[in-house]
C-alpha cells in the first residue's frame, strides 16, 4: 500500500491541464474501515496538502459525527478522490475532476484494501461513476438504502451545494442520524 500511495502522489499524467500543478491527494491505510470517495481537492486543499482540511471537510466530519483525529487516522477513513488534483477553477465552482485519476487507480487501490466496511460516494462524480442506476444524485441520496451495505451516496459537502441543502432539509434531518449511526457502528 505505501509503495502505491508513494506512485499516486508522484503521479503526474496531467501536469499540463492543471492550472496549479500536480499534487495529488490521497490517503489510505491496508485496514481503512469506510473510503471516501470524493471529486477531487479544492485550491485549499491543493495549497495545503491535507484532505478535506476546508469548509467541505468541516461540514463532512459534521454529518459523519467525528472529530478530525479520527478523521484523519487512515486506519478508519481512506480518501480517494475520483481526480486526485486540483483541476481549476469554473463559473460555478471548481472543474470536474480530471477523467484519467479513477481509471488509472481506483482499481489498484481497492486491491490494497483489506478491512472495508463501507464507500461514501461524495457528489455526483463519484456517484455517476460506481452507480450504475439511473437517477440524479437528489434521487440516489434519497435511496440511499438501495445501494447498503457497500455504497452510501450523499451530496458534496461544499458551501457551494447550500442551496440544495436548503431545498432538501430531509437529508441533514433524517439521513445524516443514520450516517452517523452506522459510522459509530463502524468505527466502534
């Protein structure tokens, strides 16, 4: 797994689209227990070299119902972002994620994973990657219990998805006491 990890982090397939450079982003241990898998890292993050360490990552330790050192312990959490750098900035948010991360990774990765009991899908990319029903991400975070016990999708955590989070109140009502509760389970 470290030899892995080691390669990812050197990787830099798209150095030439990405307006910052290539700094990929991943954490990940043989016994991670739950894997998050994201879009990919925001200019914060990029800038500081540490996963979620932003308001996104506040408001998902928030719903998850941990703190940051068990956030950050890799022996319960791997983050696997779908781009693994920070893409860029759009009209409405960052880019998409850079399409040559999953396909040249993920696999590799999931072979090194021993101990998972669990795979947030964290957006629509992610979503839209591993889920191969149809529906929009509000339809599949609706029906999150279709796709337990591997997958749990939710929408992103960044401050950019407010209006969302405004518009569907039952996610943070009566989803999220159910995230926290199997994350417990988990992690206990």
């Amino acid at each position: 797994m470290e030899q892995l990890l080691t390669n990812i982090r050197d990787c830099k397939v798209c150095q030439a689209h990405l307006p910052l450079g290539a700094r990929p982003i991943i954490e990940a241990s043989k016994n991670s227990k739950i894997v998050l898998i994201s879009q990919a890292p925001g200019r914060v993050v990029h800038e500081s070299g540490v996963a979620w360490k932003d308001q996104s990552g506040k408001k998902l330790r928030e719903w998850l119902g941990v703190d940051e050192e068990t956030f950050y312990d890799s022996e319960n959490f791997a983050i696997l972002p779908m781009g693994f750098c920070y893409p860029g900035k759009g009209k409405t948010g960052d880019l998409p994620p850079r399409k040559e991360c999953a396909p040249m990774w993920h696999e590799e990765v999931w072979r090194e994973l021993e101990n998972v009991k669990l795979k947030f899908l964290i957006g629509a990319y992610s979503t839209s990657y591993y889920l191969s029903s149809k529906g929009n991400l509000t339809e599949k975070v609706r029906n999150y219990d279709q796709f337990l016990p591997d997958h749990w999708p939710i929408p992103h955590p960044s401050p950019v998805n407010r209006f969302w989070r405004s518009k569907h109140p039952w996610f943070e009502e009566e989803v999220v006491p159910q995230i926290q509760k199997r994350v417990r389970e988990i992690l206990s």
